[in-house]
C-alpha cells in the first residue's frame, strides 16, 4: 500500500472517530410524555343548540261568558192572596239556578199589590208574597242569609190599576240584584 493510501485510510478513520465522539457526546433529547388519558373522567357531550321552534299559535280566548241577568219579573199572585200563580213556578227555578252559580250573591224581593184594598192590607200582602218567594228560593236550596224581603204595597204599579189586566201585573214580586 501505498502512503498516500495509508494517509487516507488514517484520516478516514480519524474523522470517523471525530464524528463517533461528537454523536456519543450528544445526547437525544427524550421527547415529553403525553399523560394517558384520565379514565376516571367522563367526558360531557355538548350537544350543539336545537333552532328554535316557532311559538305554538295559540287559540283566541273563549268569549266571556254574558254577564247573569238576575232581574226576575213576571211573578205574578192570586188575588188577595200570597200564593204563587202556577206559570211563575218555571221563572222561579231559572232564578234559583242562576242564584246558585254565584252562592256569595244577594238579593231584593220586593213585593207588590194591585190597588184593591186597604194601603195596611196591601202592605201586608205585599211583604206575604216577598215571603213566599223567599220560601220558594230556600226550598230550592238559595241561602236564607242571601234573599232580603221588601213589601211596597200598591206602590210603584208597572201598569195600570183601572183595568183587571193591569192589577194581575201589579200583583208580582221582582227579584234583583242588591
């Protein structure tokens, strides 16, 4: 072999010394650990938003309800008498149902006669007949602490005393609303 071979081998070898020393000397940095993941974690589901819906139309409210009419006329007597005609009967049960609907209601019964008789004698029958419609109303179950009885006698006719027509109509009682 020749020197310059030798020479070249020598210096091979050198530098692949040179270059085994610099690899030993530098280290491999180690790269970091990723933690495992944390099992004893539950992972929460986020669920993205729902669009809104449209707001259901609603249906328009029920009318109200028409207000009770608790004015009742038409109760019409027997002359000289405080016993119910029969035809007020069915006007008497109107009035106690709808009494019923509102138990905390009170009510007027004024009563009435014809101008036949004595102003005394019409006094008292007026407040009869009150009373007897007053019994009616209790007997068809409206409380007694609910009906107030008025008797007016001949006053304040709704028709005319000087036909028998008109006496029938002011032999009445009207119940209303205090």
């Amino acid at each position: 072999m020749k020197h310059s071979q030798i020479g070249n081998y020598f210096f091979l070898i050198i530098v692949v010394l040179i270059c085994l020393e610099a690899c030993k000397a530098k280290k491999i940095a180690p790269k970091p650990a990723v933690p495992a993941p944390d099992t004893t974690k539950v992972a929460k589901v986020v669920e993205a938003p729902k669009p809104p819906e449209p707001a259901p139309i609603a249906p328009p409210p029920p009318p109200a309800p028409a207000p009770i009419n608790y004015n009742f006329n038409n109760i019409q007597f027997e002359f000289n008498s405080s016993v119910l005609k029969t035809e007020s009967y069915p006007i008497l049960d109107n009035a106690a149902v709808s009494m019923k609907a509102d138990p905390s209601v009170k009510f007027t019964l004024s009563g009435y006669a014809s101008a036949e008789g004595t102003d005394e004698h019409n006094l008292q029958l007026s407040i009869d007949r009150a009373n007897a419609v007053k019994v009616y109303l209790i007997n068809a179950g409206i409380n007694a602490d609910n009906l107030l009885t008025k008797g007016f006698g001949q006053a304040n006719p709704i028709a005319d005393n000087s036909t028998e027509e008109g006496r029938v109509l002011n032999r009445r009682v009207e119940v209303k609303k205090q």
